[in-house]
C-alpha cells in the first residue's frame, strides 16, 4: 500500500472521528456521532491500523446505523475511545509531515513488480520503456517523466503530458489482455490436469495464442482509431507490442492507478487491478452501444 494512500484514510479518519463525543453514566456510556466513528473505522480496518477483534466496541459500531450507542460499562473500556482519537491524531499529525501531498492530480502511479536485485531493477525498467515510452512520445505532447518514488514502496509516480487519456486507454487494454492471457492459462491447465494428449494440448495453445492475439488487435485498433488521426500499419504494431507488454507486467504483480487527487471522470478511466476479472473490453462495449443506438 502506498503511504499517499495510508495519509488519505488517517486525514479521512481524523476528520470523523474527531467530532466523536463520549457521554458518561452510572452504568453505561453513550458514544455520539457513532456514524462518523464508523467511517473512522473502516478507514482504519483499510490500513490495518486497527482490527475487529481488538476491542468490542468496534464490532458493534461497524455493525451499527444508529448515531448514538450505549454501552455496558462492565463489558466495554471507556478509555478505548479516549485511546484511538487520541493516537490517529499524533498518527495523521506525523503522516502530513512527513509524506508530501500530490502537487499534479494528472500523474500516474505505477507499482512496480517485485524487485530483488539490480538486475531485476533493470529489467523491469525496461519493460516499461517498451510497455509506454514508444507509444506515448508518438503522441503530441505525450512524454514519459518520473517524477518521484513513493516513500517506503515500488510505487513509481510519473507524468505523461498530455498523453493521459491514451495511457489510461494502453493501461485497460492491457488489463483486458491479462484477463484474457487468465482465462486461457486456466483452460490449458484443466485439460493439462486431466492428462489430455500432448497433441490436443499444442493445439489448445495455438488456440489459445490466437485469441490473445484477436484481443490485442482489436484493442489496439481502437486506441489508434481514438488517439491518432491516420491508420499506419507500422504504429499499429508499435501499440500491439505495448499492450502485451503492459499485460505481462500486470501479470507479474505491476498495478497502475491515478493520482488520489485526480477527478473522478479520470480515475473512472483506470481499471481496477484489484477486479480482474470484471473488467471488460470497451470494444465490447462500444459495439454494444452502437447496436443499442440502431
């Protein structure tokens, strides 16, 4: 996890619970604003600052929809609450400090495989020179520049000019083809498993190789067709090389997300690495919309 990530949620919980208020009885006690404590919670169960099960309070109020709720004093700690405002402050106080905010909301974060030796370093820094650098420096304006290393994590942040929306566009088509690359392992290794023929395997990869192969076509024909303003066969080639090698870098543990800052409508524009699976072609979806408009 990026640590610009971790500073969102403690800034996110320390706005919330903050207004958090403990009123104190004979047997009981009664936390108020316990919606916005809640919100507090689950940005703190996000970065594991806290956990379910480290008091009884925090089950119940998750659980809950009530703004206020009363407690057993002779079950539940009063302190806990004292405790936690108390400790996410000096946390959020340290964090903002300490990490800078984003200066640019057009950057891009990518997180880089892992990387356990110098030899590693360099072959992944090249892979992403011919996963983006070609394709984007074709585009006028487009540029790829590193602009920092996210502290403490292989998170790489750069600006790519004005070529956002086309990354955006290389990056789901390389999500896309990682899917598709999925799938396809997976039906290799179903038959593999049921000590299928030598034979019908060869050919379930050449099959398999050619739907990969209809993918990143299909794929790149688009974004030449929305990026660039004529068809050349020899560009073409240039994106198809770009969108496999983004997809075997996503298949190696390689996330690409906008920066927190960003508006919605871009980030919108990012798959989500985390929803492999779910993510779909938009050619598919282009085709759909356009049989839906006849």
């Amino acid at each position: 996890m990026r640590l610009i990530d971790i500073k969102q949620a403690l800034n996110i919980a320390w706005s919330n619970i903050q207004t958090v208020t403990v009123e104190e009885f004979s047997d009981n006690f009664r936390i108020n604003n316990a919606d916005k404590l809640k919100i507090a919670l689950d940005k703190l169960l996000s970065i594991k600052f806290i956990k379910l099960n480290d008091s009884s309070i925090y089950p119940i109020v998750v659980a809950s929809s009530s703004e206020s709720i009363l407690f057993d004093k002779r079950k539940n700690t009063l302190s806990t609450i004292a405790d936690l405002k108390k400790a996410v402050e000096l946390m959020d106080r340290w964090i903002n400090g300490y990490v800078p905010n984003e200066q640019d909301k057009e950057t891009v974060n990518i997180k880089l495989p892992k990387i356990s030796n110098f030899d590693v370093l360099n072959k992944v820094a090249n892979e992403l020179r011919l996963a983006f650098s070609t394709v984007i420096c074709e585009y006028e304006g487009g540029k790829i520049e590193i602009v920092q290393f996210d502290h403490g994590s292989f998170w790489c942040v750069i600006k790519v000019g004005t070529a956002l929306l086309l990354f955006t566009g290389l990056a789901w088509a390389g999500a896309v083809v990682a899917k598709k690359t999925i799938e396809c392992r997976s039906a290799y290794e179903v038959y593999r498993n049921a000590s299928a023929r030598n034979e019908m395997l060869e050919e379930l990869k050449r099959l398999n190789k050619a739907q990969i192969d209809i993918v990143i076509e299909q794929e790149a024909k688009l974004i030449q067709q929305e990026h660039f303003s004529k068809e050349d066969n020899e560009q073409l080639e240039r994106i198809k090389n770009s969108i496999l090698n983004i997809s075997e870098l996503i298949l190696k543990g390689t996330d690409i997300q906008p920066a927190i800052a960003a508006p919605e409508d871009v980030k919108n524009l990012f798959p989500d690495f985390s929803c492999l699976p779910l993510i779909e072609s938009r050619t598919k979806k282009l085709t759909e919309n356009a049989a839906n408009n006849q």
